[in-house]
C-alpha cells in the first residue's frame, strides 16, 4: 500500500531488513526507581525477533569484534516517569582504539521511523569503521519497533492481502474498497497495540535518546542521522540543546512540511531519480536493455504499470505482480544507485511475464522476509507517523489533490498521493503540523544535502539549517544520487564529516562534494 512516509525508511534500513541480522536481550537494572542509574548487560546478540525481520544473529566485524546486545529500561510514559516502564533493545561494537583517544557512544536512527537500528547497524557497521576509533558505535530499536515494545497490527497473511491492494483506486467503489481496508488496518493496529500506541511520539524517542545518553556515562549525545534519522536528531536538539555533542544529519526530512508538501515532494524527487536512472541507462555504451531513449525508458514502465493494474503477472508464488507492488518495487530500487541494476533487470523480466525480482524489490520495501513474514516496519511506521502528524486527510480531498500529485510524477504521483489517507481515523491524534527542531544554544549539527536524493529531497536541508536557527546548522552539500550521502563512499563527504566526528572540526558552511 502506497504511503509517502514510509517511503522515508532510508535504503539502509529497508535493506537490511529484507537481508540481515541481529538483536538485543540482556536486562538491565535501575536503583531505586532512578533510570538513569541502571547498568546495562551487554552480551552476545541473539538472532533477531520477527518484528526485526528475522536472520541469524550478527556476524563479527571484519577485525574480529564482536557486536553486544543490551536492553535498557525507560518509561511507558514520559509524564509519569516513574511510571511503568518497557524494554529498549540496543547494540554496539566498541571503539577500537586506545582508551585514552575514545570520544564516548556515537548513536545511530536509521530512519523510517519503523526501522530497526540492532539489525540495521551490524549490515553496515564496516562503513563506521574510521569512527570507531574513537567511539562504541551504538544503534537502538526506538519504541514501538522491532524488539521495543513493538507495534502490532495484523498477521502475516492479512499483510499480503493489505499490499496486494490497488493503492491508486480509480473509481468511488475502488476508493471506498481501499479506504475502508485501511480502516481495518487501523482498527488492529488499535485493538493489538493499545499500551504502547499513544506513546510513540518523536519526542517520546528523542527523550530515550537523552535516557541512552546518561546510561552509556556521555555528558552528551553524539548522534548519527539518517533520513528520519534527521527529524529525530532535530527534535532532540529542540528538547536539549545544551546537551548535543557532535552530530550529523544525512538525507534530511524537512522539517516544516506537512504530510502532503512532504509527499509532493518526494513524488517530484522520486521522479527526479526515475529521470535519472533512465539518462545513466541510455547514455553508457552498451546497450540499454529496457529503452533506446530516456522517454522510450519511462514509456514502457508506465505501460507496464497500466497492463499490470488490468492483468497482474506472476510474482513469488502464490503472491502476483500488481500495479501497486511494481510501483513499490520501482520506488525501493531508486534509493540507492547501487540498486539500478536490479530495477533494469526486474523490469526486463517483467517486460517477458516474471514479476518476481520487482516483487522481491516490494517486499524489501515493505519489511517481508523471504520466508513470508513480515518484521513490524510498516506497522511502526505508520504509528509513529501518525501519532506525530496532527493531519487527518480523507478521500475526497486527495482526489482533488491528484492532478498536483500527477504533474509532479506521472509514476509515482497517484501512489503517493493516496499514501496520504494512511491516518484516517487513527487511534491516537497527531501531536503538530510538523516538527519543532528550533535549537538556539545547542552545539553545530551538520546537515548533509544530496541533490539526487528521491526520499529527502536536497531542499529540505536548507530548510532543516533554516529551522535549527543561526549558528547551529551548518549545511555540506553532495551533488550524487541514492538516498544519503555519507554511505555513497564519496570520499569528500567521508572526509569531512569523520574530521567534525573524530577531531571537532566543523567544515565550512556551505561546503559542496561531488
């Protein structure tokens, strides 16, 4: 099912749920009620749980070390912090060099919300390895995601039902049929989560964060953010200025959007990325197997998401390849360039009846395994969301709102557009029209812009810098594609953010890599 926020969830996160590793166990105590006084248990990590993504538990690092688990308790509610409480997993490797040179934890989110840091971190961890000389790398599972206190909404087999649904209806019967399956989606969502639902909020995590922060015995957080990542580091900066150390925001969430500027936007930056993959394809010297010319290119895949919505094609079996998860799978694919080459050849296959590499590329997307169950991704994610988003859209007004969405991308447009009434009649009212990441007094967070990013598109870092206030954002600039740029491995954005990470020095504003 279409939804624009979850089209957040970084490439990193989606990835790893669909390929990899890991999660938290071991308890934790605190003394006399005081969270903050709690030790936490590290030990080895177990295979991860279901609402993870399932895999073996995570592999040493390359030099041999091993990956810890722990959980650390925080309360249910933040304005009864007394109050009950629930586990939050986390996970780390620690710094590999010398004691006297260790800086203290570097935090990781990276992103959806709904994605789990315990398994993402391990499938990416050799990228950090120049920061981890002088930190314990350390991610989490925010609340409501993966083994913290996790969301829960449906079964297995009613999400394959839920993401075989045409998500861009084109007639009333086909929009009542898709906004009342939403309703039920919701209405689960309320019945097998109704502890944790109302306390899902961004501030809620960015107030673990802080918790995690005296925990691991640093006098301040220093923070890694990826795509949501980003929202969450700005809300923390907001709640605690005078407490950020270091911190890096990468592939950012605008801040001062809505809901549907935010899905206008990534309509306009996913079909950016389309039109960019379909120039790369045409313009190398061997041929392009799925079009001679870029509009050749995107002709046909919209002619295929059209023959699709009238004739499905087989997908992994039973499952088959409808308009809605080849569109899916398209999105997936442009988050990352490395993913390219797996679009061009599900299109190929697909072009000749197979649907089953665009299926995998959807699921992937959408937290399926390949065993057939799903970690709790979309549920998280859509929670989070919408706990946090006080817009409520219905039916009739995305209707009106299509020929915009559609101006913006032919392809995605429709499909992002509708993603909009993922909150109708959700449990839980939305706390603000957006974010509040104003942050006077707080310590420079670099903000890191791609001009290729579908998902966050590049403006919204100028408009986070803008929203932090003067003096604390400081905007670097990558001109390359995919969602992120730090994990693109260009060696300009690597350099500077390790130089503010490990020795403090803040690259000037406005500083561009390409």
């Amino acid at each position: 099912m279409a939804n624009p926020s979850r089209l957040r969830v970084s490439a990193l996160a989606t990835t790893a749920v669909l390929l990899s590793a890991v999660l938290a166990g071991c308890g934790g105590s605190a003394k006399d009620g005081d969270l903050t006084a709690q030790k936490l248990d590290w030990k080895d990590c177990p295979a991860p749980s279901e609402a993870e993504g399932g895999g073996s538990a995570p592999s040493p690092l390359p030099s041999g070390t091993r990956w810890q688990c722990a959980t650390m308790k925080a309360p249910l509610d933040w304005s009864r912090p007394k109050g009950d409480t629930i586990d939050l997993a986390l996970i780390r490797a620690q710094a590999s060099g010398p004691a006297s040179r260790r800086i203290g934890s570097l935090v990781f989110n990276f992103g959806g919300p709904g994605g789990s840091g315990v398994t993402t971190l391990p499938a990416f961890g050799s990228d950090y390895t120049a920061l981890r000389t002088r930190y314990d790398l350390v991610s989490f599972d925010p609340r409501g995601v993966g083994r913290s206190a996790p969301v829960q909404c449906e079964s297995d087999a009613q999400l394959d039902d839920y993401f075989q649904q045409d998500a861009t209806p084109d007639d009333s019967a086909e929009r009542t049929q898709f906004v009342t399956r939403t309703k039920q989606f919701n209405a689960a969502c309320e019945k097998n989560s109704r502890t944790i639902l109302p306390h899902v909020r961004t501030t809620d995590a960015a107030r673990d964060m802080d918790l995690m922060r005296q925990v691991l015995g640093d006098a301040k957080l220093h923070y890694f953010g990826i795509s949501y990542g980003t929202e969450l580091g700005g809300v923390y900066a907001h709640l605690f200025p005078r407490r950020v150390g270091r911190a890096v925001l990468d592939a950012v969430v605008d801040p001062t959007q809505t809901p549907e500027q935010g899905a206008l936007g990534q309509a306009k930056g996913f079909q950016l990325a389309l039109d960019n993959f379909a120039k790369d394809c045409t313009s190398k010297s061997t041929e392009c197997p799925i079009g001679s010319t870029e509009k050749e290119v995107k002709d046909r895949i919209a002619t295929l998401l059209g023959n699709l919505e009238k004739k499905p094609i087989p997908g992994i079996f039973p499952r088959q390849l409808t308009e809605t998860a080849a569109t899916n799978g398209i999105a997936q694919s442009l988050y990352s360039k490395d993913f390219w080459e797996y679009l061009t050849e599900g299109l190929e296959q697909a072009y000749d009846g197979d649907g089953k590499v665009l299926m995998l590329l959807s699921d992937s997307m959408n937290g399926r395994s390949e065993n057939g169950e799903y970690s709790n991704l979309t549920a998280a994610n859509i929670a989070i969301n919408c706990s946090d988003e006080k817009q409520r859209y219905d039916a009739d007004y995305v209707q009106r709102k299509l020929p915009e969405f559609h101006a913006a991308s032919p392809l995605f447009g429709a499909y992002l557009a509708w993603g909009m009434v993922s909150c109708t009649d959700w449990a839980v009212p939305g706390a603000a029209d957006h974010p509040d990441v104003s942050a006077p007094g707080s310590a420079p967070l670099l903000v890191i812009g791609n001009t290729g990013d579908p998902a966050t598109p590049y403006q919204g870092a100028r408009a986070m810098v803008d929203a932090l206030g003067k003096g604390v954002g400081v905007e670097l600039t990558y001109r390359g594609q995919g969602h992120g740029a730090y994990d693109s491995k260009n060696k300009c954005v690597q350099s500077a953010v390790n130089a503010y990470l490990l020795d403090g020095k803040v690259p000037k504003a406005g500083t561009v890599c390409s």
